[in-house]
C-alpha cells in the first residue's frame, strides 16, 4: 500500500480537484484499489462523492481515536475507490489532540491506516492548505508527497514552507516519506506560466512533474456536477493531462 499526501500551503491551486481525479483514474483505469481521505474541515472531497454529514463517523473520529477503519471508510459509488470524509468538527477535533499530551498527536491517522494496509494499493490524502496537526498526521504516515502549484510568487513560497515542514516530519516521525513531485496546475500558455514552469523544473529541490494540468472551465464545471473532469469532459485539456500524469505517477511509485 502506498500513501501519497496531496499538499500545498496555499488554497486554490487544485489539491482538491488533483485528489479526486488522480483517486479515479487509479481505481477505474488502472484497476487500483484507492482509499482518498479527506483531512480537510471544508469536506470538499466528502461533499463532492456524496458522503457529507454528521450521522456517520468521518476524520473526526479518527483524530480522537475513538473509530477503528471499518467503521469510518465508506464508499464512494465508484468500484475500488473509498473514501474517509471530513466536515467542519475536524476543526475542534484538531484542537482537542493538540492538548491531549496522553497519546502521540502526530500518528492517529497512522493507527488507522495500519489497520488496512493489505486491503488497498493506494492512499490518496486531500489536505487543507496549513500546517495543523491533521496535515502533520497526513504527512507522518505518508509514502509521498504531492505539491499541486499554480505559477505565481505566492505559491513557491509556499512550497519552500511546506518542504522545510517535510524535513522536519521525515527527521522526526516519518523517515520514509519523500517529495515525489510538484505538479503544476491551471497551466495556461502564457510568457508566466512558461518562464515560471521552466524555471521550477530547472530547480531540482521541486521535482516538477513532466505533466502539467492546463487550465479549463471544464474543471470548475466538474465540481458543479459532481463528475470526474475524465466523466464531465473526456476530451478537454485537464482530463487527457490528468490521464498522463497518472501514468507519470504509477511508473515513478512501482518502476
């Protein structure tokens, strides 16, 4: 089973969308059995497969351990694609652990995934854009790390955070997990995003991925109607994009 966290410290650069996409082309085109979890308080994932509410167990319960695996994963309504979802109680769910010093903070996820590490091929973490303690748990029991980015200053900022963050978990709790990749999103062919995208995949601290996602309003559409870009639009830009990096992705994981 391989866990790949899906992060960035700067909201609207696809983490969610990539999350998603990438969770149903492994298990529908690839033949994977995926887990997604939803470790965001928007619960955008969770809402997006229909699963969003407070009568089920969800993250929350994750994080005050009071949930085993079988209890909080429910599916998704697409075959070999599963899904542990988030709603807003994650937020005072996450405080609730920062003061509990009786138990590790750092590895609740970790407990639960421990519990079906034979039962899947790949985990796929949605994460919010900030340092808590859920996006320090995502990262703690991860395999890889996933950095979608938008070309502007703000995001690489925002990487170099994330990656000094990294080096911390890896040094302390997780020694395993590596950077896999940047992936750069909302690609649209101007000087920016060339010159930018050339430039972050002459850094080699990125990884940046071959495969750039270019930008459609067919992705937003997607959103509305709870579809897959691949489902919504087959033949737009983000879905043959999303396609190739998905094989870019299953070649770089298992050779």
């Amino acid at each position: 089973m391989k866990v790949l966290t899906i992060a960035n410290l700067k909201g609207g650069v696809g983490k969610t969308v990539t999350t998603i996409n990438v969770s149903y082309l492994l298990a529908m085109e690839h033949g994977k059995k995926v887990l997604l979890v939803d470790n965001d308080q928007q619960g955008n994932c969770s809402q997006f497969f229909g699963v969003y509410g407070y009568d089920k167990p969800s993250m929350t319960d994750v994080m005050k351990r009071t949930v085993t695996a079988g209890q909080v994963i429910q599916p998704t309504g697409y075959e070999g694609l599963d899904i542990i979802p988030a709603n807003l109680s994650l937020a005072e769910a996450e405080k609730a652990v920062l003061m509990d010093s009786t138990v590790p903070q750092q590895v609740r996820l970790k407990e639960i995934l421990r519990q079906i590490k034979d039962d899947y091929d790949y985990v796929l973490i949605d994460n919010a854009p900030s340092l808590g303690m859920c996006v320090i748990n995502a990262l703690a029991t991860s395999d890889y790390l996933i950095i979608p980015a938008k070309i502007d200053k703000f995001t690489f900022d925002g990487i170099d955070c994330l990656l000094n963050q990294l080096k911390t978990v890896k040094e302390y709790f997780n020694p395993q997990i590596e950077l896999l990749g940047t992936l750069i999103t909302s690609y649209r062919r101007n000087d920016t995003n060339q010159q930018g995208t050339e430039w972050l995949k002459q850094a080699e601290k990125y990884k940046a991925f071959d495969t750039v996602i270019r930008w459609t309003d067919k992705v937003d559409e997607a959103t509305f109607t709870s579809e897959p870009v691949m489902i919504h639009s087959p033949r737009c830009g983000a879905a043959r994009d999303y396609k190739a990096f998905v094989a870019e992705l299953v070649k770089m994981v298992e050779g």
